[in-house]
C-alpha cells in the first residue's frame, strides 16, 4: 500500500472566499512539493467558520470559484478536500469538496451538526447552533488513494464512533477528517481519532484551523498518524502535516509556512 496524505492547517479570513483560495494554493502547492496526493483541508475552510455569511458565500456543486483549485489539483496531480457552505437544490449544507486528479468534483455532506456553547467564545459572541442555519446531510462519498479507500468526516461526525464504524465497513483505510476545534475539545478529539486508527486499523489525517474563525479560537495541532507508525503534528499558525507510506514504511514531517 502507497499513500501521501497531508494535513493543511489554514487561518481562514472572515468571508473572503478569493484570499482563502490563495491560502489553499499556497499550502497546497507546499504539500505536492513534498509529495502529497491528498491534501485535506479544515471545516468551511473557504469562507471560516463564518455562519452568519454562510447564505451569501453559498457554493453551489460546481461553483466557478472552485476553478483555480481544479486546475490546481490537475497539474499537481493532487486530491483535494476543501470545506465550505453548499447549497444542494433549496437546502444549505456544510460540504467537503473532493477535487480530484482527473478534473472530477464531488462532496461530502456533514451529517452530524454541531454546537459551541456559551464560554468557549473567544470574544463573547457564540455562534449560532449549525442547525439553525444547515441541514444535516447524506452523501459520503469514498476517495480512492493508492488504490485503498478512504472516508470523510467533518467535525462534529467524529464524536459518533458508528460513523468511523461505517466507514471500516466500507472497506476504508484512512479516515480524512475535515475539522474546527477549539483548544478545550482538542484532548478530546485527538484520543477519539486515535481510538478509531486503532480500532479500525485506519490512517487518520486530522485537519484544523490555525487560528481563530467565528469568534472562536483554534487548538492547531492539525496531525497525521496511523496506528503503527506514530505521529506527526503542528502547533499553531498556517503550515503541513504530511505523511507518506511506501510498501508499510512511513515518512513524516511537519512544517510551518510563515503568513503571506
């Protein structure tokens, strides 16, 4: 098995979908400079953690501004997975796009919403329960890398054991998780993620903010592991994570990216 998996690690400005995209380009292009084929990217990752601009910076499944990342992924010959609000028919979604090699988008759909509660905000505003503004959604689409599958989660799908659960049963064996956690759920997400790569045997990538989004801050940490070859991971601020197997042997590295 031949796997090059890599954790982005973005700090989102607030609504400005053309600054994020170029952000995206950045850590994208230092993750194929590496030898990445994916490249997994945080929660709403091309507009932040932004509920309240969620209806206006909607994307639509085969939205225009996804262009530059297309072309991206096909000339680096990368797999994406990019977040942001998706509108399927009337209904708003948080969605994972998966743009491929071969020019192909897909999405994933968050199927399980979240809430931040009073106290974890950074600046005393807590933003809206997803539900409020997102329907729970039901496309999970597998990606296929070096020929094994593997299976998307954002967020809040993590805290749901049957949802890494289905994903084995899929025949997954790398588990891409697309995420925003703040520094009081971090412990706690970072030991369910590596129950799962136990578990299930899978390679996990974990993907977080940098920095703060939605008024909430950011515990960082963005990681790659698998459950026999240890751990890589970041701190705080804009960098990588990757993680490359070649016949069972893994290479790691995390690097930093200073702001642009």
């Amino acid at each position: 098995m031949n796997r090059a998996l890599a954790a982005a690690q973005s700090i989102p400005i607030r609504g400005d979908v053309d600054a994020n995209i170029r952000e995206h380009i950045r850590l994208a292009d230092a993750a194929a400079d590496a030898k990445a084929q994916v490249v997994v990217f945080p929660e709403l990752s091309l507009t932040g953690y932004e509920l309240d601009l969620a209806g206006e910076l909607a994307f639509s499944e085969t939205d225009q501004r996804l262009d530059p990342l297309v072309r991206l992924a096909a000339s680096r010959r990368l797999t994406l997975i990019v977040g942001a609000p998706v509108r399927i028919e009337s209904r708003l979604y948080i969605g994972a796009f998966i743009l491929t090699s071969d020019g192909a988008i897909d999405i994933y759909t968050k199927q399980h919403l979240g809430a931040f509660a009073p106290g974890e905000s950074a600046d005393g505003i807590v933003p809206p329960a997803e539900a409020t503004v997102f329907q729970p959604g039901d496309r999970n689409p597998l990606v296929m890398i070096g020929g094994t599958p593997a299976a998307i989660a954002v967020c809040a799908d993590v805290s749901r054991p049957e949802h890494a659960d289905a994903a084995a049963e899929r025949g997954a064996k790398t588990y891409l998780a697309s995420m925003f956690v703040i520094p009081s759920d971090l412990e706690r997400d970072l030991a369910r993620l590596r129950t799962y790569a136990e578990r299930h045997s899978m390679t996990v990538v974990f993907s977080n903010y940098g920095g703060p989004s939605g008024g909430l801050p950011s515990g960082g940490c963005s990681a790659v592991w698998s459950p026999n070859a240890g751990l890589v991971r970041l701190g705080a601020g804009s960098g990588v994570a990757v993680a490359i197997e070649r016949e069972g042997d893994w290479s790691m590295r995390a690097f930093k990216l200073s702001s642009t």
